[in-house]
C-alpha cells in the first residue's frame, strides 16, 4: 500500500521552527542526537516543542538492518566519552522532568553498549535528582551480564519494543528474536521487580487481530507494565511497504483490552510511538503506583 494513501487521521502539522531551534542549539552544542529526528518520527513537532526527547546514545548508526527502522545502518564509530555527561547537561538546560534514552544497536562492543546506559543513568541523576529515567534498550543479543548493568543503575523505566508480531520477524527484524526480547523483559522484573517494564508494538505490516492479542498475552505474562501500539509508516520507498492502514477505532479496542489483560499503562493510536507523551504517563505512573 503506497503512502501517498495515507488516510486523515495520520496527517501531522509541520513542527514550530522557533521551538525546534531553540533544542537544536542545545543538542547541537552538546554534539547530541536523538531517535526524533534519526527515525523521522512523525510527532516530532508535537514532542519538541513539549520539551518531551528522546536522546540516542552510541552514536546514529546501528549495526543491524531491520526492515522497518529508517536509522543509518554500517559500521558505527566508537562510543563518545563524554556522551552520557552531555546528556545530563541538556536535560538539565532543557529543564526535562522525565528523559527517555535509547540507543542504536551495538553487535560490534564487548559490553554491547550497556556500560553507556548506566553512565548515561548514572551523570543525569547526578545533575537531575528529581528527573524521572526511561531507557528503550536494544537486545543486548540476550546477554544477562548487559541487562544487569543497566537494572543496577535503577532507571524508573526499561523499555524494549518487541515491535511486531512473531510471525513477521524474519521479515522484519531479521537478526533479533521474539523469545529473546520476551526474555529481557522477564529478567528485568526477576532482577528488580519495583522497574517499570515497557514495550511497543507496531500494525499495519500484516498481523492479524488474533497475532496481536497474542503478543499481547505474552508481554502480560512476563510481567510487562506498560504497553504502546502505533501505526507502521514507510520511512522511505526501500523500506518494507505498509500492509494496512489500521484505523483509530481498533486502536482504541486494542486499549481496553490492554487494561483489562492489566496492564498499568496503554497508549494505542494511530501515531502513537514508543516514547510519545512519556513524561505524561510516566508522571502519572510514578504519581499513583501501581
């Protein structure tokens, strides 16, 4: 389905300049980057403006070649020292209560980038003692010894997408594993069950509803608090086609049955994405408990 179809309800107003510049001097000063703008993501202008970013650490190219993910993909450079104190500098110029940190996939470290996790952790609540801390990790190739390094630094949310159905991995996620990202997700609660634990779906690549309640389940029953459910969109004509526009109203159904499976958050629409308005419910999740 070509996206020049692309129906009303994902049509976007182009971001405010003013607002985007004036974080673009603070990143770029920083030497910074974030997944908004490596991933074209389409709530850009919404996010910005709310203060609301997500930094990406490790640099802007990944080693893997998911056929979904519109960040660069070849052989990175290595890791920048100073990145994890920049990152707590901009969150504290930009005055961010809550602060999401992700990262390229990085198959080529010997820690496979955990260590820049906990530093990143470890410099923002440093300079940002009230600052609430969201990390969306790679896979770490299923390593314990990486998932550990980044529980011990005690962020208030690890994330990790498992993105699509199972059936669609060898499509779409290649060099990743369903079982695999089930798995980190279920060692992160037996290695400290007080973390939050999120992760994301996208449609529109082929599922079906009964695949999705399926994931659904799956995420429940290794514990998952937080769950999002967006929309797929094509990045660029070399990536995989949108199968089907999904409209609002199965969003919303998906929603109510993600309460009522008992997760603590959902957030399911259209140009919903991993970290769209996570300082709102991250706030409100830290507000309320459980």
């Amino acid at each position: 389905m070509h996206e020049s179809k692309r129906p009303d309800w994902l049509k976007v107003k182009a971001p405010n300049q003013e607002s985007l510049q004036k974080i673009r001097l603070v990143l770029d000063d920083l030497r910074l980057h974030t997944v908004c703008e490596s991933a074209l993501c389409p709530n850009i202008g919404i996010c910005l403006a709310d203060h609301t970013i997500t930094f990406m650490i490790l640099g802007d190219t990944c080693t893997r070649n998911c056929g979904f993910c519109a960040v660069k993909k070849g052989k990175p450079i290595p890791p920048e020292p100073e990145e994890p104190r920049h990152i707590a500098e901009a969150t504290k110029r930009l005055k961010l209560k809550h602060v999401v940190v992700t990262s390229v996939t990085r198959d080529d470290l010997e820690d496979l980038g955990a260590g820049q996790f906990a530093r990143t952790i470890q410099e923002i609540r440093a300079l940002n003692s009230t600052t609430t801390i969201e990390v969306l990790v790679p896979d770490f190739q299923g390593s314990r010894a990486a998932i550990e390094t980044v529980v011990m630094t005690k962020p208030d949310i690890i994330g990790h997408n498992v993105e699509v159905v199972p059936r669609l991995y060898p499509m779409v996620r290649p060099e990743a594993s369903y079982e695999r990202s089930l798995n980190l997700l279920s060692s992160v609660k037996v290695m400290d069950p007080h973390i939050y634990t999120k992760s994301g779906l996208m449609l529109g690549l082929g599922e079906n509803e009964n695949e999705v309640l399926g994931v659904m389940k799956d995420l429940r029953s290794v514990k998952c608090d937080v769950l999002t459910i967006g929309q797929y969109l094509q990045p660029s004509k070399e990536h995989l086609d949108v199968k089907e526009f999904v409209r609002p109203e199965k969003f919303e159904q998906y929603r109510q049955i993600g309460y009522n499976m008992g997760f603590v958050y959902v957030a399911s629409a259209p140009l919903i994405r991993s970290s769209f308005n996570a300082a709102k419910f991250s706030q409100k999740l830290m507000r309320t408990g459980r």
